[in-house]
C-alpha cells in the first residue's frame, strides 16, 4: 500500500427498515446466500441470542417464532439492476427489523421488487418465494423430468488435463453403452486453453482441433461440452494484451486487475465490460465458434467475478445490469446449448442459464487438508464433500424452480481418491436430491461398488425434497419427498459419531427399502456410522 487511504462518504442507494413485532422468544433465522460459497460458517438456520447484533442475508431472509410457528419472509424478487441485501437487527435480545440495501440503486430510481410475507411453515414460504421471483424474473418452466447425468474432467487431473486423458474417458464412456453416462455430457474443464480468456486458442497438450474433439464425442452419442469464463481474462492473456480498453476500469482509467484463482502467470485477471458492442461482439464470436465446433453444453465458471464496481462504457449501467447483458448475448449466441453457471451470483443469471452450481467446489477429501492442527471452524467454502454436501442443501428450495441444480460432482471412485464409501454415499445422495450427477471418475477404472453408486446417482431422484427438520447450527439430516411417486427418504450422519435415526422421523411408516447402502427392506432404528447416509423408499 503505498499511502494510507482517507475515509469518504459511501454513495447513497436504496435502503429501508421494517420494524417487527414478535413475542420477545422468537429468535429463529434463515439466512441466504446469494452465491454457490456461503459467506458465514456453519448452519443457515440460526437462534439469535445475543443481545445486539446485526445478521446479514442475502437475496432472502426468514425470521420468526418457531414456538408459535410463525414466521415472516422478506426477499427480492427482481435483480435487474441490484443485488438486494438485508440485515436481521437484533436489539435488547429482540429480533427488533430487518434493514434492506440495494447499492446500484441510486436515491429516486425504482427498487428491486420485494416480497413481505407470512406464513406458518418457512419451508412453504421458500418455495413460494423461489416460484414468485423466478415468475418475476421470467424463468421458463425448469425441465427436470430425467436426470442430467455426464463426465467432466476436472476433479481427476484438474488443471493438467491433457487431451491424451479426455479421449481415454471418452473410450471409458464409450465402453459402458448400458450406463446413463455414456449418452450424456462429456465436457472438457480447464486446461485445454493457452491462458484464461484465450478460449479459441489450444495449450500445447491438446494438439486436435477441439472441433474433431468434438466430433469425436458426437460420434459417440455423448453431448460435447466446454468450460470457460467468458466474463474473465487474465492479464497474460492475448485478450487482455491486444485489447485492454474491453475491460471495467478502476478511478484512475486502468484496468480493474483481482486476483483469481490460477497459478502465475494466469492469476491476475479482469472482467470484461459488456456495456460495449465490440465486447458484445467478442463473446458472440467465441460462443458462435465453439457452437460451431459441435459443443452444446458451456459450463460458464467465475461468474461471481463478472459484477466489480468500476467505470463501463455506458456510465448508467449498473454491475448488475452489464453482467445480465453479458449473460444475454451469450444466450442469444446459443440459444439452443445447455448453460449451466458456476460461482453464479443466483438471482442475477435467473432467465438466461439452465442450471447453477449450488455448492462450494467438492474434492477427494471429505474436508480440505491443511497440515497444520485446526483451532477453528473449517471456512465453509473450502473445497471438500462435506462442505459441497451442506451448501447444496442450503439451497434445497431453489432446486428445479429457479433452475436446476448442480451439486458438484459425483466422487465415488475409489482411485485418486481419499475419502471412505459413506462420505461417497453422502456425495451421491446430493445428486439424488437435485437430478443432476455430472462425475470426473474414470469409468474404466473405477471399483464395481463404487460404480454402483454412479448408476444410483443417474438413476434415482429424490423429488420435492425438503429437510423434515432443521434445528438451529446444526445441518438438517433427513430429507423427505418421493421417488418414482413412492414416499420416500434420506438420513444423512454428516458427524464424527454413530447416530440411530427413527424410520418416523423421515414420516415413513414401519418399514421401507433402503437402496443407497444396499440394505434392502429395513424395520425399526436406523444406525449410520460417521459420514455415511441412507435413502429408504416404502
């Protein structure tokens, strides 16, 4: 830091407060997120019992009594221009009102709608909330009558896939013609390009052409897909070389540069600004191509990236409104591919993607390694199964009715791999719950019981889930709904000991089927050892 920054007057934006009136016991709290990481540690479901403090939530929040079952939910239902987010203010130990900003939002221009309502049951009142701004921000009826299933290369060999590896999957799919897998999506991640925002152009370790690639998996009976951040290009990029003035520019007229996720000389990157035509032109250009080539599925990555305050083009545009017109072209650009958005800020990509990545990013360890003894809580967006398991859960009532919803993939491999069968189970059972099962596992070289439960992942779908109960920071664990129209449900121990659960519990009656473990027609108790899960149909 070369000098000490000055303080100076935030930019006035629409705010509000609406003041509550519950019982002085009422403490409960739902709080959101309004992107794949959650923001804050631990459960979503909250008791407020401290004397004063301010919560925050984003896109929606519930507060109310669960003593009495009453409840209120206030959430946005637009975000054409703003991200909304609220503040639950606790005073003299009482929830006392709920605060709301939308900072693109100047002081005389029209707000984010919002929605103020009552209810007895916050569940009931998600899923109306999800349906009404979905409505709103005109989302078309989400298909999810079968299951999307399909291979992507990224957690086997990550960033050093060669297209030596993808083609041997390929063959691998090919090989097993009985598995939903081998006449889904093969999509190549991260690593084909020369440097993050040079989509068109080939690393050295791909030499055929993506389009003969392709062709390839077409052939095969697979749907070609591609990785990229469109929004994104680092500073070592051809992009970013020959044409700086695309991008959102800082006070001083510069490029706006944040640091990503990629080693050097990939890791500063910037955000295109789509409030210009030529970069309008630009994305039309490279998602026209690639459609060209054959791919039909665009996992779109670091869209969390594309909103940075900073000087556009068009000086009325907001960040939210230049990345929905992003967004647009792109859809204009493919209208008929599949696009699914990773790191997505939600509400802003509702009407123009098809699925969402609802969770942090997984990985082969049930929680990321760290050598060093913990003394504190795991970050909640450290890539792992159990965190990846908890956010998608989290969002449990946006599935199939802002979008579809993807979990990460599927890790039930056994090689490459450092985690027990029952964390597996656990992954599995998050692909069930939202009908979608995309895996990097190596179909030619995975165990026959670890394979099984790729081909349960594909097969069976959890419909209408929602947690039977959510008790305060902790995690719900027994989900209900049906499958294939036979009640039905999930009993997840996400704990480091045994846990017992009761059939009634999940509202089954004294016996049911279990097919996730293998245990066939059960009666009584459930015990789960650590990290291991269940799913019972009557």
């Amino acid at each position: 830091m070369d000098q000490i920054p000055q303080w100076r007057p935030e930019p006035e934006c629409y705010r509000a407060a609406l003041p509550l009136n519950f019982p002085p016991e009422a403490n409960f709290i739902y709080r959101s997120t309004n992107n794949m990481t959650p923001v804050l540690p631990g459960s979503s479901v909250h008791s407020a019992d401290s004397f004063d403090a301010d919560l925050p939530s984003h896109d929606v929040v519930v507060v109310g009594d669960a003593g009495t079952s009453d409840y209120l939910l206030v959430g946005a239902l637009t975000a054409h221009r703003s991200q909304t987010y609220f503040t639950v203010r606790r005073r003299s130990g009482r929830l006392h009102s709920i605060a709301v900003a939308q900072p693109s939002v100047k002081p005389g221009e029209k707000p984010e709608e919002l929605l103020v309502k009552s209810g007895s049951d916050w569940r009931e009142l998600l899923k109306f909330y999800a349906e009404e701004s979905a409505r709103r921000m005109g989302v078309k009826p989400v298909s999810a009558e079968t299951n999307l299933a399909g291979y992507c290369s990224w957690y086997y060999y990550y960033a050093d896939v060669t297209e030596r590896d993808f083609l041997d999957n390929l063959e691998a799919l090919a090989a097993r013609s009985d598995s939903p897998y081998s006449s889904g999506i093969a999509q190549i991640d991260d690593g084909y390009q020369t440097f993050q925002g040079d989509w068109l152009d080939q690393d050295a370790s791909w030499p055929t052409p993506l389009a003969e690639i392709a062709r390839n998996a077409a052939s095969k009976g697979l749907t070609p897909g591609i990785w990229l951040m469109p929004m994104l290009a680092s500073t070592a990029s051809r992009t970013f070389r020959e044409h700086p003035e695309y991008f959102v520019c800082n006070e001083k007229g510069e490029p706006l540069v944040f640091a990503g996720w990629s080693p050097a000389p990939d890791n500063h990157w910037a955000c295109l600004d789509a409030t210009q035509q030529a970069v309008r032109d630009h994305l039309t250009h490279v998602f026209k191509t690639f459609r060209s080539w054959g791919f039909r599925y665009f996992k779109l990555d670091g869209l969390g990236y594309g909103l940075p305050e900073g000087r556009r083009q068009d000086a009325g545009a907001t960040a939210v409104s230049a990345f929905r017109l992003a967004l647009k072209t792109i859809r204009e650009a493919v209208p008929d591919a599949f696009i699914l958005g990773c790191c997505p800020p939600f509400m802003a990509c509702l009407g123009y993607v098809d699925a969402c990545r609802v969770s942090c990013d997984t990985s082969r360890y049930w929680i990321s390694q760290d050598p060093r003894p913990l003394n504190c809580d795991n970050s909640p967006g450290l890539p792992g199964i159990r965190n990846a398991w908890h956010g998608t859960i989290m969002n449990w009532w946006m599935f199939d009715r802002w979008f579809r919803a993807d979990p990460d993939t599927v890790m039930a491999r056994q090689d490459n791999a450092f985690y027990t069968l029952g964390e597996a189970r656990i992954s599995t059972l998050a692909a069930i719950l939202t009908g979608v099962s995309i895996t990097s596992d190596h179909l030619g070289t995975i165990a026959p019981e670890r394979y099984r439960l790729l081909e349960l992942a594909a097969s069976l779908r959890l419909r209408d889930a929602a947690p039977a109960r959510w008790e305060p920071f902790r995690w719900p664990q027994v989900f209900t709904g049906t499958v294939d129209g036979r009640k039905a449900a999930a009993f997840v121990n996400d704990t480091d000991q045994e846990m017992t659960f009761e059939l009634s519990e999940g509202g089954l009656g004294a016996s049911a089927e279990e097919v996730l473990i293998g245990l066939g027609r059960i009666s009584g108790p459930l015990t789960l050892p650590p990290h291991d899960a269940a799913l019972l149909i009557e």
